[in-house]
C-alpha cells in the first residue's frame, strides 16, 4: 500500500533576552540580503530551474561562492555579505529557488489564461517580482543544537560575527510518531517564536468511492454547519442512513454577540473621527480581536469535529459545498456579523480538511441544494416550524422538521446533517438506470418478429413508461 505525507506546524515561543533577542532581526536581515541575491542569480541564469533541486544548489553555489577550486565565481557572493555560514547560504538558496519557481509557474499561468481570454479582461492578475524580501531564517541542521529538553542554541549573526546562543523553549513538545523538520524563527509583535515543521507518512487510505463501494461499509461523519447557536451539528451514520450518534456544537450565540460587540465599538470610532486614511488599517487592535475570535473558533470547533468523527472510527468526514451568502440589510456591525458568519464555515472546513487528513480521515463536500427541505428518511418536502407554531409552510431558521409523508420530527438541522451523509452515498453509488431507447418514428416498425415495442413507443398512456413511478 502507498503512504501518504502529513505536515503541521509546532509553534513555540522562544525566551526573550534583552540585547541578544535583536541579533535574530540582524540575522534575518542577512538573510533575505543573501535570498535576494540569489533571485538575481537565477534571474541571470534562468537555465537552472530546470535542474533538480539538489543539481540546481550545487550549479548556484559554483556560480557564486569562492573555494580553492572555484577563484573566480561568476557572481560572488562574498560582494553582497561575507562570512555566510554554508548552511545558512543553503538555506538562502533553497528559499530563493522556491520564490523564483513559484513566480514562472505563476507567470506562466497567466500567459496561458491571457491567451485563452482573447482580447478579455483576464481574471487572473500578472505576477509582480518581491520588491522586498521578509523570509524568516530556516535553521538547517549546522546552525542550530538542542543540548537538553526545553532549551535549543542557535547560531545568530549579531551584525560583525556570529554567535551560539542557548535559550528556553516554551509551549508544548512534539507529539510521539512525527519527525521534526529545521526550525524557523517567526517574528509574532516584539517577541520570537520558533516555527518547527513535522511530518509523519501513515498508509494512503483509499477514495471516498472505493471505501463506500467496500463491504463492510464505512461510517462516516456528516457536518451541517449553521450560523445560529447551533454552529455545527455532526452524526455519525452508516451508509444505509441509520445514525449511530450525533453532536450539537454550539456556542453560536455567545460568538455572534462578543463580535457584534466589537464591530459597534469600530463603528463608532469610525463616526466620531469621519476620516479613515488611504492605506492605513483602522481599529487596528480591534480588528484583530475580531479575527482573533474567529480564528479561534474555527480551530476548536474543527478539533472537535475531527475528534468525535476519529473517536467513531470513521473514514470519511462530509460537509455541503458553500457557495456565496449575502448578509441582510441592517447597521454595520449586523451586517459585518452577519458575513463574518459566513466566513467562519469556510474557515470551519478549511481547518478541518488539513486536521482530519493528519489522522488519516478523508474530507469532502456535496450539493448543498434542498438539504433543509427535503426529508433525510424519504426525501419527502418537510414543513419547518417554531414550537407552539402551526405545522405548515417553511419558515427558514426555524428549529423543526416535519414530514408530512413519515410523519418524523426531528430537529432541522439534525434532519440536514443526515442528508448531507446520504447525498454522498448516492453520489458514489447512484442506483443502476436503463438507458431509455430510442423513439422510433412516425410510422416505423421494431425490427425484428416477436419484439415487442419499446415502452417510450406505448405512448404517453402507458403507465409503465419510463421515468414513471
């Protein structure tokens, strides 16, 4: 069986230490010198982008470093910075590799559509060259030693020399069964904190097509994601439809109410000083409450997802296929908590899509269309209501179902969960249909003695007809 790749990101905070912790700011400004000149490098000699990643480093360093054996490099390095550290100019061309190939394949992606578009307006913007480099330093295996757990050194340039410096690691170890990758310093405000990459391979599992065609059946994890109190309702469910157990995750209310709060004191300031300046972000800590919020809950209601899905034992993790919502009319604040809401689904099911993927579940998303309206048991058209209200019509936001066929009651967004599951087992295994024959026409007979006529050719009386119950 092939394996499959997972990463993640381990972030630690790093202690700070007053007129040792700016030598991490000098050291990423050599470093972004040395990416830049390495851009220019490979700008000059376009022709090693097409050599392998290892062939293509090599090829670079005997472009511009000095040896015994290279005198004259073509573009020295040592004219830009000297005493750069083998590593650390490894690490500087790795990073300027990956910004040049991201910018041809980005260029070459908008010539393509340019070219498709003939004459149009391209929807795709032309790629523009960094006019400034703000790389973080990757610490490859010589620039950096953990001598005991808790503390790491790290080799930093202090703007003459260079230095090995120890300092205390806060926050949470690696998990067991993932191997580290080089650190990386990240500057967060006034503080740094290091970026340590994970990885692990674990047994590719198979498509959502071939596990549901597989006998036994695997369960999976369907997810109605609302914007009212209930922000997520998940059942479990085999793939016959019967649920197995269901979690209402809330907290909708207490959200919607904290960020409204936050979005009426940003209009307020906004009337009170009636100019907002070009280029220049308002409210800046309020706004960062604000994503900072949802930031948050997107990551704890996704973990939560993710843990009751592996806690069953599922393989496949379902949500709808989000399109785009308008928020209603009303004052600022409503209207920016109403698309923020919006929003945070989307957040929601990106954060999940990568974490159930780190614990080997696949994600996918189906048709939202009629989930709410149609009956999750007999596909039926439900009436939604309020308690104490008449069962009729359909009143969107209401917290009942009822199904004037099965004559179930349940809650709608309890009723949506289980048709999201069951519109992706149809759409994996779709019920076997006879392709309809072909009309004969006027006058014409079946060929053959002793056949009968098609049932398109009994004519629009027959009761048997073809797309007929």
């Amino acid at each position: 069986m092939s394996q499959a790749h997972a990463t993640k990101t381990l972030r630690q905070p790093l202690e700070h230490r007053p007129g040792v912790s700016e030598w991490f700011g000098t050291t990423q400004t050599l470093f972004n010198q040395v990416a830049a000149f390495y851009w220019q490098v490979l700008d000059a000699h376009p022709t090693v982008l097409e050599l392998p990643a290892k062939d293509a480093l090599s090829t670079l360093e005997r472009l511009t470093h000095t040896t015994i054996s290279n005198s004259s490099p073509v573009m020295p390095l040592s004219d830009v910075a000297a005493q750069v550290p083998a590593y650390f100019r490894r690490a500087a061309i790795h990073a300027a590799l990956g910004a040049t190939r991201g910018f041809q394949n980005h260029l070459a992606r908008w010539k393509r559509a340019k070219a498709k578009a003939k004459g149009k307006p391209c929807r795709i913007s032309p790629p523009v060259p960094p006019r400034t480099w703000n790389r973080s330093v990757v610490f490859y295996a010589g620039m950096w030693k953990a001598a005991t757990s808790g503390r790491i050194t790290l080799k930093l340039y202090d703007g003459q020399t260079w230095r090995w410096v120890r300092f205390r690691v806060g926050g949470r170890a690696a998990p067991e069964g993932w191997q580290a990758g080089s650190p990386q310093a990240v500057q967060h405000g006034e503080r740094w904190w290091l970026h340590v990459s994970l990885s692990r391979k674990f047994p590719r599992p198979n498509k959502v097509a071939i596990q549901l065609a597989a006998d036994p059946k695997p369960l999976l994890c369907a997810v109605d994601l609302n914007i009212n109190d209930a922000l997520a309702v998940c059942t479990i469910q085999r793939a016959d439809g019967t649920v197995i157990a269901s979690r209402f995750l809330r907290g909708g209310d207490e959200l919607h109410g904290r960020r409204k709060l936050l979005l009426g004191r940003i209009a307020r300031n906004r009337r009170l000083t009636g100019v907002i300046a070009e280029g220049e972000q308002d409210n800046v800590a309020l706004w960062a409450k604000v994503r900072h919020l949802d930031d948050d809950t997107a990551h704890r209601l996704s973990r939560r997802i993710v843990d009751f899905a592996q806690a069953a034992g599922t393989a496949i993790l379902v949500f709808e296929h989000l399109g785009t919502f308008r928020p209603e009319r009303g004052k600022y604040s409503r209207r920016a908590n109403a698309k923020r809401s919006y929003w945070l689904r989307g957040k929601m099911i990106h954060f999940a899509r990568y974490k159930a993927w780190n614990a080997g579940i696949l994600t996918c998303r189906v048709n939202p269309k009629n989930t709410s309206r149609h009956c999750a048991r007999c596909g039926a058209e439900v009436v939604r209501y309020a308690v104490g209200q008449p069962r009729e019509g359909y009143q969107p936001g209401a917290p009942l179902v009822w199904c004037p066929r099965c004559q179930q009651t349940v809650h709608a967004d309890f009723n949506a969960s289980r048709a999201i599951g069951q519109r992706l087992v149809v759409r994996c295994n779709p019920s076997p249909q006879e392709k309809p024959p072909t009309r004969l026409a006027t006058g014409e007979t079946p060929k053959g003695a002793g056949v009968r006529p098609s049932h398109a050719a009994a004519g629009p009386g027959s009761a048997n007809r073809h797309g007929t119950a």
